[in-house]
C-alpha cells in the first residue's frame, strides 16, 4: 500500500480533535479529499456520513428519460419505456422479431429478410444470446412491452400480498387522516422552509397516528376516533407462510438433484428483482431497468445545499458543488525513492542500506526514513501553512519533538515524526498560462503576509526536515520519521494543518484595513483541519536483519 | 520447423487489403473480407478460408498444426481477436479481443464474447450454438431464435463492405483465380 494522507471530519465526535491513529474508529473519521464537501456558512468539513441527501431526479440509465417523480411510484421504480435487462448477464435487451418460418436453414441465401419482421416478437440479449421466449415470454407486437412486463410482475404473490396489505390498511388510515385533520395540525405540516415537499410529506405520513399501533402522542383516548384499535379487523394472508409444503421445501428438493451449478440462478441474476423470485435458472424473467437517481446533498446543521447535480439526465455537471477539494490544500505523501534521495544529497544523514528500501519494501524496524509532503494550494491567494503533529492524549509528552528518545512500550506510538515547526508559504493557484515567466512559478516572497519565514532554521538543522522546494501552487515540505527497535504496526499519525489566507468576507470597516502598516491584517484568517498520515508498515526487525541490514 | 512457402490463392470476388500480413499457403473464398492490418499466419500446415468470412482489423489468425486449418463461410472475426482453431465452422463470431487456442475446435453458429480466453489444456470441440460471454467466460447454448436474420445481416455487412473498402484501400489481386507463385 502506497503511503496516504485522509482528512478529517468531526461529526461523529464530540469535540474536534480526531480518534488516535491505532483506534478502529480512526478509519470512519477520515476520508479522502475528493469525498469530502466544505459548507462556506459553517466553515466547515462536511463527509458523506453527515449531510443530508435528498433525491432531486429520478432518471432511466439507459434510456436517459427523467422520470416524474409520480410515475417513479405507479412503475414501481423501473423504467416504463423499452428498457429492459437481460436476467442471465444485465446487459440490455432488444426487442426482435421472429425469423422467418420457411428458412429454418439459415444458410439457404435468401432474398433477403422483410424490414417489419414477423411476430411473435420477443426479447433478446446480444451479448450471452438469452432471450425471452426460453421463459416463453414472447410478444404479439413491439410496443408497450414494459406494461405487459409490470403486469408479470404485479402478479408475483409478494407483490399481490403487499397490495393486499395496503388495501387493508387503507380505510383505517383514511380515517386517522382525516382525524388528524380535524385535530389539531401534525407538526410536519408547519413547513420548516428547508424541508422540500417530499420529505415533509414522508416525514408526516410516518409520524401519522396508525390505529392499533400504540400510539405515540400522549392524548387521552377520549375522543370519537372513527379507527380505534378494537376496530381493527385480524389480516389474513392469502398464502399460509410456515406450513409444512412451503416453497422452502422444494428448493430444498431442488437443490439435492442438481446437476450443474448454471441450474441454480446465481445471486447477482436474482438480485436486481423486485420480489423474491425462483432459484431455478430457466425461471429468470426480463427485468424492466431499475430507475437511477440524481441526489443533492445539505449541510445538516445550516441546510444550505453544498452538491446539486444538474436537473438533465443527460448532464454529468453540477448546478452547486462545494468540495473540499476546492478550498483545502491537497496533501500528497511518499517515501522517496533513492534516487530522489541523491538529487537531494540528503543521503549523507543516512546508512545507505536502509533506507533504499523504503519504497519498495516497507519501513524497518529500527530505521530512521525521510518523507515529503506536497501541498497544493487550490484558492487564487497564497496562503502561510503550518503543519503539526497531534499528541497522543495517553501521555502528553514527547511523541510530537523531532529528536524525541527512543520510544517505550506503553501506548505512545513506536516511532517518532518530525515536521518542519514553522509556517511555509503556497503560492496562489492560477491557470497555467498566468505564469508569465519561470520565476513566476518559483515561490513567493515569504513575508508577503508579515509572517516571519523560519524555515531556514529548519533546514540548518537537518537537510529532509523543512521546505524542499516551492513551484507554481505546489510547496514540498520534508518530514523524518525514526522507527523504534522493536516497533511494529503501522506508521500512522494525525496531523494537524492549519493556513492563514486572505478572507472574501466583506467587512463594513474598510477604512480600517486600508492601513498598510499593520502586519496582521484584519482580513487574514486561519482554518485548522486534521489529517491521517500513513507511510506504511513496519517490518519488524527480525525478519529483515539478515538480507537488508548493513 | 520449416516454415512454409507463401502461396496465396485469394478468389477474385474476395476483398483482401494490401496492409494486412500473410504468411505461408493461404487460401481466401470468394466474397470475404480482409481488413487492412489484419494477420493471416500459416505457419505449420495451410489455411483455407471459405465464402462471406470478414476478418476485421488486427485480428490474427494462425495455424499452428501441420493439417490444413479449414475456417468455413460466413464467419464474423472481430477487430483484435486471435484464433488458432484448427477448424472453424461457419456461421460463427469471434467477439473483438477474444482468444480462442489451438485446442479448440469451433462448430457452427458459435459465438466468443468480447476479451474471452478459450484456452482448454484438453481438445474439445464447442457445440454448435454455444456461447461463450462475460469475465469468467461463462457458456450457455443459444436457442437458434433469430439466426436467420443475424445471417441477414451478416451478408449485409460483407456486401457494404465489399462495395466501400476498394474505394479507400488498395487490395491484394488474387493470382488469376487460384494459382501461386
Ligand atoms: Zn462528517
Ligand atoms: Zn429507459
Ligand atoms: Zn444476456
Ligand atoms: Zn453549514
């Protein structure tokens, strides 16, 4: 596994601060960048695990039609035009004629077949050659086949059963309804202006009362429910569920005399149906494509829409898109290969057997490697970053120093990180063709900001801690990492990054920041996130003595 | 081994590019189609090709065995595929980037997915109507239902083809119908 960097989102804990590395919750705080949205409201990351998603089009993937959301219901969720999926492999069918019945011989060259084609017509897969008249589904004309398809479907004994269990339940609800709306309004209907009229819909019609299921609002039962409990008449089922000659049984017998795994239909082929369907292979009927959908999503604490895709079905762009991509810098990771190593002329620090593998083979117990961070910078100004190792909470001690001891046991990570400890600068993002020259490209000045540029500390002191070099929106900074003796595990630490940049807000007193002279304008503000590092694992010390240490 | 001499008997009606790669004795049936960029290699034993057969781009054929490897008619090889089939029926597509090995004998009305490997260690010969389709080269026996009018246009396809690929290709004349060099 190549070395990576995730970025953090606090929703799931209570304060900001990420789980250690060496915890499982870990991996369910941290994401890739490029799934990670950022609400400008809120300041803040938002992941996938927290916004909150709503359907804004329901489209077919094949056809492409965008389907109202009305027809979604009454089609059950597949699409109505003539779209249909092969239940053998789920590559698209077509609709096809009949050949000809006087040349049963195909190669008899014939005077060539009528364009109209003959019925019965019936579905046909290209690709694995199924085709619907094997299930003796075939059709006297090509049109209107995904109505006679749903018919097949609607007739499949879960599907009359749920039907059943609507009707059932159906005057019983029509009546609490219409109670609820004598009564006093349910609360869903006050609309909350961010709830869109499908899910305060969904929403009201799960908070309605349904009589018989206890209720949840605590009213005295004192009023003339038209519905109460006692109404209720007992539900049979059509079939009997659970008796001794049930479908179970059969399969049972099925599955004891097969004599070819192809027999049995395959958990993909049943997968995409609607209702539970036969084992048997020969069974599988044609499927009417299941309708795709187009979701937006909302910060769940300020409701503003961060990702809204294009109403077209046809359309890949996006009407809203706030990614995180777009206001964080983006971290990359590696362990350089020797090679860079030498264009450095960092190897004078290192034994040069250990560290060669690197790369390649792991990090070694006991072993001292260095690493590069590359951050780029996305927004069109620069910005001053500072990155720092978070410290384990156990003991609140050395973990983060550069030249910390050799580490113990206890839970304090086996190795210890060093980072450059001052801010660096990015330069600002432009568009390739902004760059009027090279020196454009290389850096900018460091106290562009005011801020005081101290890496060159950092690099007197060790040539792979520091900034190692600056073009265009890219800085590369270096970092070293020493391995206990006998650490094992993986080499994962949170990081902290925080970057000042030059805020849009509009604020009323101008006349305030026009005073050059301040050095900390008051337009200036600071983001903080958290990352994970991880570089990789550590081979432990004896396995490796023999063949790669010195 | 030795390997053959070229001799290629391609039949007048034939359409043979002039860019395509022949090796060894090759025999080409009237009324099929070479794509410029194909490769024909009899490299052990001769191959005879019969009518309405399309070869399409960069697809490779190749016989490997001394006997003659016989490819029947109105067979559908497509761009990339490579065949090594001693015997080929008629009536049978070779889906595009498929393989098919020296072991295996193809019957009639066959059809080889896209990209799948048929490389049994053993002989075997496939059905007629088997097909083979999707990653793990899966089989099943195709009904038949529709063969009629896939050969319909399969005809139709050779007929475009031998009608617009002399106007942008120069083609390989046969050597007065059938005798080489
Ligand atoms: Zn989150
Ligand atoms: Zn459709
Ligand atoms: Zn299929
Ligand atoms: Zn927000």
């Amino acid at each position: 596994m190549s070395p990576s960097v995730d970025y953090h989102c606090h929703c799931l804990a209570s304060n900001s601060a990420p789980p250690p590395p060496h915890l499982p919750s870990s991996s369910y705080s941290f994401h890739p960048l490029h799934e990670l949205f950022f609400c400008e409201e809120c300041d803040a990351v938002r992941c996938n695990r927290c916004v909150s998603v709503e359907v804004s089009g329901y489209y077919c993937p094949n056809c492409l039609f965008e389907v109202p959301s009305a027809s979604v219901r009454a089609e059950k969720n597949r699409c109505a035009r003539n779209c249909f999926m092969c239940p053998n492999c789920r590559n698209t069918l077509s609709v096809v004629p009949s050949d000809p019945p006087d040349m049963d011989d195909g190669r008899s060259p014939s005077a060539a077949v009528s364009a109209v084609g003959e019925p019965p017509f019936f579905l046909y897969c290209n690709h694995c050659r199924w085709d619907s008249a094997e299930v003796d589904i075939t059709f006297e004309k090509p049109t209107g086949l995904a109505a006679q398809l749903q018919k097949y479907e609607d007739s499949a004994p879960d599907s009359l059963e749920f039907e059943r269990l609507k009707e059932h339940f159906e005057p019983f609800l029509r009546a609490s309804s219409s109670s609820a709306l004598a009564g006093p309004p349910p609360t869903a209907h006050s609309h909350h202006p961010h709830v869109n009229p499908i899910t305060a819909a969904a929403s009201s019609a799960l908070a309605r009362d349904i009589p018989g299921v206890g209720k949840y609002t605590p009213h005295p039962r004192g009023r003339r429910d038209k519905g109460p409990r006692d109404d209720m008449v007992e539900y049979r089922s059509r079939v009997e569920v659970g008796g001794s000659s049930t479908m179970g049984e059969a399969d049972v017998e099925f599955m004891r005399h097969i004599e070819e795994v192809s027999e049995v239909a395959a958990l993909e082929q049943r997968w995409a149906n609607s209702w539970a369907t036969s084992l048997h292979t020969s069974d599988l009927k044609p499927l009417r494509i299941p309708l795709h959908s187009k979701k937006s999503k909302r910060c769940p604490t300020c409701r503003h829409i961060l990702i809204k895709p294009e109403q077209k079905a046809q359309s890949v762009r996006y009407k809203i898109k706030l990614v995180a991509a777009n206001y964080l810098p983006s971290i990359k990771v590696a362990l350089p290969q020797p090679m860079d190593l030498v264009r450095r002329g960092a190897q004078a620090a290192r034994p040069p057997g250990g560290e060669g593998n690197s790369g390649a083979n792991g990090l070694h117990a006991g072993d001292t490697y260095p690493f590069t961070l590359s951050l780029t910078n996305p927004l069109y100004d620069p910005i001053q970053v500072r990155l720092s190792v978070q410290r384990q909470i156990p003991p609140a001690s050395t973990t983060v120093a550069s030249d910390a001891a050799p580490v113990e046991k206890s839970r304090r990570p086996p190795f210890a990180v060093s980072l450059p400890s001052s801010a660096f600068p990015i330069a600002a993002f432009a568009e390739a063709w902004e760059y009027e020259d090279d020196e454009d490209m290389f850096g900018v000045d460091d106290d562009e900001f005011g801020f005081e540029a101290r890496e060159k500390e950092g690099k007197a002191k060790n040539k792979t801690v520091g900034v190692l070099e600056k073009r265009a929106n890219v800085t590369v900074v270096g970092g070293e990492v020493v391995i206990g003796k006998d650490a094992k595990g993986e080499v994962k630490f949170n990081m902290l990054v925080s970057y000042t940049y030059r805020s849009d807000d509009p604020l009323p007193e101008d006349d305030v920041r026009g005073t050059p002279s301040r050095t900390k304008a008051p337009e200036m503000k600071t983001f903080s996130f958290y990352t994970v590092v991880n570089l990789g694992s550590i081979v432990p010390r004896q396995e490796t003595k023999m063949d790669t240490d010195p | 081994m030795a390997p053959l001499r070229d001799k290629f008997t391609i039949h007048s009606k034939a359409v043979v590019c002039q860019d395509v790669e022949l090796k060894g004795d090759i025999t080409i049936g009237s009324g099929t189609i070479v794509h410029p960029k194909a490769t024909i290699f009899a490299i052990a034993g001769p191959i005879v090709i019969g009518t309405g057969c399309i070869i399409e781009e960069s697809a490779i054929i190749v016989n490997r065995r001394k006997e003659v490897m016989r490819i029947g008619d109105d067979n559908l090889f497509e761009i990339g595929c490579r065949v090594e089939s001693p015997t080929v029926g008629n009536f049978n597509t070779i889906s595009t980037r498929a393989r098919v090995h020296h072991t295996v004998r193809i019957s009639s009305y066959c059809v080889i997915g896209a990209g799948c490997l048929v490389v049994p260690t053993e002989d075997e010969v496939l059905d007629e109507y088997t097909v083979i389709y999707g990653p793990a080269a899966d089989r099943r026996t195709w009904s038949g239902r529709g063969k009629v009018q896939e050969a319909d246009l399969r005809r139709k396809h050779a007929e475009y083809l031998r009608e617009t690929l002399p106007k942008f290709n120069r083609l390989r004349r046969g050597e007065a119908h059938g005798h080489g060099a």
